[in-house]
C-alpha cells in the first residue's frame, strides 16, 4: 500500500511554511512535530510528510471544552474534523494513526521527523516532552516543504540510571523484553488499580522527563479508561 494516495496538485495555492501550518494548529492544541522527505522506501506518494501531534494538556482542554469525553472515539472523530480542514485549507492531504488496518507507520515516521526514542517501558520519549505527548495525524503534500533541519538529541533514558519507571508498576508488567498486558489490564479492573485509573499509568508518572508536561487527571483516566475499553 502507498501512504498518501493522490493529491491534485492543480488545487494547491502558494506552498505555506512550516510556521504558517504550527500557527494554524496552535489555537486548537496541535503541534507539528517535525517532518521529512520520503525516499522510496518509504511507500509514500507525497514529497513531504510532516507530522502532527500534541504535548502535555493544551490539546485536551480544547477538546473537552467542545466535544467531551463520553462519545465513542470522540477524540478520534474531534481530530479529525480539526484536522481535515487545516489540511486542505495548506493543499495536504490527512492521514491518521487509527484509520486502518491497515495501520499508517506512525512511529517510523516520527523517528524520522524528531528525537524521539523507545523508553524502557515501550512507549515512545521525548527529551522535552518525556512521554506526556501523541501523535494525532500526518499532513502528506505534494511537494516538497521547507523543513527545520533536525536536532541532534540522545535518549534521555541513557542517563536515567535508577529507571524508576520499570520498579514503580504495582503488578511488575514492564519486563525487560515485554509488556505484560494482562497483567495490567487485570490490575486496571480491580480496586488496587483505581490510582492508576484515576491519575495515569504509575511507570509513566515515575519517569523524570517532561514532568511539565504531565497530563491533567481527568485526560489521564481518559486514555486510562480508552486503553480497558480495547482489552
């Protein structure tokens, strides 16, 4: 499959900057997170990707200021009826990390847009935004946009000796080659797991980084609760 598809390039205005497209998904608690170029390898019809996401709450006031919580996928669908208009209004095309199977290579491509690093526990760190952040959509054009060049950054887990984010689990599911899903799930659903239900995963509040970016409870128990429903 090629990610992209067709985009009719006879549509699209004067290229936009990279400012031009962060300073329309600001006010609605989008980032851009960086981008790149594909090469053939990467399977896309587009000359540029650039990838949307978010960090801390700014994102999560402005959807439940509108939509809120409660609806199936709200978040989901909030996205993309923010997103799809930027998109067009810059000549892209929208593509997202729920549509699918089959699912777009979301975290490939952030590696090759920003300093982003697999954490001890799986997800993906941040140097600022430690894990406090997602990625909500991609922006594919046509053509070629001028990007940020790249900043060189290490894993900050690489200087984290004590890790207390594989020690702080209540039912020890970080292993060191897995993710004990169950485990987890199992402890979610009982009363010893209302903390984590309440506040956010434990591992995740233990790592240093991006402290001030950590989610606020109730976007916490949001992701908390979108991560049972699935299990």
């Amino acid at each position: 499959m090629s990610w992209g598809g067709r985009i009719n390039t006879d549509q699209i205005a004067d290229m936009a900057t990279y400012d031009d497209i962060a300073a329309a998904l600001a006010p609605h608690g989008f980032m851009a997170r960086g981008g790149f170029h594909p090469t053939g390898g990467d399977n896309i019809s587009g000359e540029t990707v650039l990838i949307i996401g978010n960090a801390g709450p700014a994102m999560w006031r402005r959807f439940s200021r509108t939509d809120g919580p409660d609806a199936p996928d709200a978040l989901d669908a909030w996205t993309r009826r923010i997103l799809d208009p930027v998109a067009a209004a810059f000549g892209a095309r929208a593509l997202y990390p729920f549509d699918g199977p089959p699912y777009a290579p979301f975290l490939k491509w952030a590696a090759k847009a920003e300093p982003v690093f697999a954490s001890p526990v799986g997800m993906t760190i941040h140097p600022e935004y430690g894990l406090w952040h997602a990625y909500r959509g991609a922006f594919i054009f046509a053509e070629k946009l001028e990007l940020p060049s790249p900043v060189e950054h290490a894993s900050p887990c690489l200087d984290c000796a004590d890790q207390p984010c594989l020690s702080t689990c209540p039912v020890d599911a970080f292993k060191t080659d897995r993710y004990d899903v169950e485990s987890c799930a199992t402890h979610l659903r009982n009363p010893a797991g209302a903390d984590c239900m309440a506040q956010g995963c434990r591992a995740r509040r233990a790592c240093p980084v991006g402290q001030d970016f950590r989610y606020a409870p109730d976007q916490a128990a949001f992701h908390m609760g979108a991560f049972l429903k699935n299990r």
